[in-house]
C-alpha cells in the first residue's frame, strides 16, 4: 500500500516576487508585472536625462523624447503615431528626468502585442527628420515660456540652480531657448547612439498578461538594439558649508517656497526613515506644517514636504505658496517645525498615524497598470534593490521616534539648509536673517 504523506509543502512567501526581471545577453531588461487588470502598459524607460548632458547639450535629452513621436521607419509622419494610437482609445506619453527618460502606452489587455510593437518601434526606429526638428523647436521654446509662467515650476529649477550650481544636476531638464535653437540632426544621431543602448534599457509591461509571449515578442523585437557601451555621466559636486538663499524678484499675487535640507541618495539606508519623517512634517491635513501654516497662521493654501532622491544627491524639502507679505513669517515657522523634529520625541500616535497614511497611499496608488509599471520600472532603471510594495511597508514599520530624530539631527541642520523663493520681493535681508537665526 503506498503511503501519502499529509505534510504540507512549505513555502516561502517572502522569496516570490510579483514580477519578472530578466536580463537579455545584450544587456536589455525586460520586467513582467502580472495583474488582475483590464488594462496594460508598456512603458521603456532609458539611461538618458539632463544628468548626462554636457553644457552645449543641455536639454537635448528631453528635445529627443520629442522627436521620437515624429515618425519611424514604418510609421512615415509626424501625426500617424499619435493617430494609431488614439484610433486604440490608449493613454500615451513620454517623460524626462535627470535620469532617465521613459515612453509609454496604456490601453486594454486584448491590445498588449500592439502597444509592445508601437512603444518598441519609436525607441528604436525614430527618423529624426530635419524639418519636424525646426518646427519642434519653437514647440520647446514655448514649453520652456510656459514654465517661466509657472512660479511653482520656476521656483523648482531656482532651487536646483542654488543646490547645484552650474553643473548638469543644475541645470534645467528643459534647456534653454538659445541652446534648444541650435540643435541639429546630427546632434541628436550622436546623442542617441551614446545612451540609448541595450545596457541602459528597461522594458516594463504590467498588467494581465501572458508573461511567456510578453517576453518573446520583446526578444524578438530588441535584438535589433545597439549595443555599443553606454556613456557614463559625471558625479555630482555638491559643496556646503553654510546655508544658501536665493530670492528671484518677481511680481506675483504669492510668494512660492522651497525651503529644503541636503540629505542622502537613493540607495542610503535612510530613506525608509526620511520619508517617514517628511510624512509628520507634511503629510495630509493632520500634518504639522497644514496645521501650522494653514490652521493656525491662516495663510497657504499648500504646504506639504517631500523627499527627493537620485543616484547621487538627496533633499528634503518644504514647499508653501502664501501672501508675500507673510512670506518671512512662514519661513520662521517651517523651520521652528524643524527643530522640534530635532529636539523632541514624534508620540507613538503620531508615528502610527504617518505610517497609516504612507503605507494606504502606496497601495491605493498601485491600483492601475501604469503606476504599476513606473513603480517597478524606476526601481530597476536606477539600479536599485527592487521592493515590493508589501517590503516598503515593512522597512516603514520598522522606523522609530528616535530614528527620526537621529535622522533629523544628522539633516535639519544650518550646512545644509537652502532656500529658494519667487515672489515680489527686493530685500533679502529679513531673509537672511531668518536662516542665520536657524541652529
């Protein structure tokens, strides 16, 4: 008589992921999300940004992304992608950083084999054709005004500048118009051959899909991709003694804040404890500065923080949009919240409270593909330790009180404080004042 055993197999939750990462003997990645989704996004993301741009180049990672909807090979025209695309009913767009640059294409799951060969042939096939380049510069010229308009944009590529001076991480992701002006064909033929090539490549589809022919199209498609070696890009200089103001004179109805602290890179141990510790500061409308700004001054309408990290620099930042005639008042207060962090103890109610809303925001974000896909894809593109959502949680539940006064401590400190405002404002000195008041 055979036996049968009633021993349960045991397994290992911890060690399946809810992806699949492989890697091609060229160097190109290919990352599967299965989901229970009725939608599917294809998203490419590439080594290129404004961080690996010499001065002459600057902003040509962001004009290609441009370009690459212009035409290919087999899409002849400037308007027969976007046309494909919106004759699908998709969602669709591209994106550039400092570090990477992505496209994507989200539509129903029965389209995945269509969106991988659309998505797949503007990364690779792009014709760059000379007159869609002269017509596409006075587009950039105008992005670049628009954001000149735009006092929160502007006021974000004033504090880059004052954070990192002219070197790439610095300078606007944009460019300038002049620079935009002078680009030609062959620059952007030379650009493209120097980053996007098989090493630097990630290729994310996410959603309910049959992951083994995902694969064998991707293969099949990208065996065709360069794979010379990637050009590298410079280190960050970052040098700070004391803190930094930069105050940009402008006629405004609010004046607009970023008030942040030099902090730690995106691989540093850190980060789970910083994102808690921005969460007291900012998060939701229980949060210190929401109550402080908004409740008890009675003044702007946002204020928040946040913590924003690359491969080689980190900031913990405040922002807030309020009266310019407030405008000194409010940055007194938004560093007095700072040294409380330093000084006294966040309450074991507050600390839970601040997870609760990290963690529920994580999840409730990952609801649809397309996040899905980013989430997972930048991990992968940054060269980073990939986490699931469930394995951030958990690095968020192990963050205590005194780690986030440790870490407030080691950050919030004058070194590394910088300040950058745009408002109507012809007197730093009150300014000024503050901040060397700040210990």
């Amino acid at each position: 008589m055979k036996k049968v055993s009633t021993q349960k197999k045991v397994v290992n939750k911890k060690s399946i992921k809810p992806y699949t990462l492989k890697t091609l003997p060229n160097g190109l990645r290919i990352m599967t999300v299965p989901m229970s989704n009725p939608t599917v996004t294809v998203l490419t993301l590439v080594e290129a940004g404004s961080k690996y741009e010499s001065k002459k180049e600057n902003g040509i990672s962001h004009f290609l992304e441009h370009m690459c909807f212009k035409g290919t090979e087999k899409r002849v025209g400037a308007s027969n992608i976007a046309l494909e695309l919106d004759t699908l009913g998709t969602q669709y767009n591209a994106f550039t950083g400092q570090e990477y640059t992505g496209y994507y294409a989200k539509g129903r799951t029965s389209q995945t084999a269509e969106l991988i060969d659309i998505v797949s042939d503007i990364y690779l096939y792009s014709t760059l054709p000379r007159d869609e380049i002269e017509k596409e510069k006075g587009v950039i010229r105008d992005e670049i005004n628009m954001y000149e308009d735009i006092p929160t944009r502007k006021v974000y590529d004033l504090f880059q500048t004052l954070l990192y001076g002219d070197q790439p991480a610095g300078w606007s992701i944009a460019g300038d118009k002049k620079r935009v002006s002078e680009f030609t064909r062959a620059d952007f033929v030379q650009y493209r051959k120097k980053h996007y090539v098989a090493s630097a490549t990630t290729i994310v589809v996410a959603g309910d899909i049959d992951e083994k022919e995902v694969i064998g199209q991707l293969r099949r498609i990208f065996k065709t991709v360069s794979q010379e070696k990637k050009a590298t890009k410079k280190k960050v200089i970052q040098k700070q003694n004391t803190s930094q103001l930069l105050v940009h004179n402008k006629k405004t109805d609010q004046t607009h804040i970023l008030l942040g602290f030099r902090s730690v890179d995106i691989y540093h141990p850190d980060n789970a404890i910083i994102s808690m510790l921005s969460g007291v500061l900012g998060a939701g409308m229980s949060s210190r500065l929401f109550r402080k700004v908004r409740d008890e001054m009675g003044c702007g309408y946002y204020v928040g923080a946040y913590n924003d990290t690359t491969t080689d620099t980190g900031v913990l930042t405040l922002r807030a949009g309020v009266a310019p005639e407030r405008a000194v008042e409010v940055v007194e207060a938004l560093l007095a919240e700072c040294t409380k962090l330093k000084t006294e103890l966040v309450s074991n109610e507050e600390l839970e409270k601040v997870r609760s809303i990290a963690s529920s925001g994580l999840f409730m974000g990952l609801e649809s593909s397309d996040v899905v896909a980013e989430f997972y894809g930048s991990q992968a593109i940054l060269r980073k330790e990939i986490l699931t959502p469930k394995e951030v949680e958990e690095k968020l539940a192990q963050v205590t009180a005194a780690d986030i006064q440790r870490v407030a401590q080691s950050i919030l400190t004058s070194k590394n404080l910088n300040l950058a405002l745009i408002g109507p404002h012809i007197n730093n000195a009150e300014f000024e004042k503050v901040m060397n008041d700040y210990r």
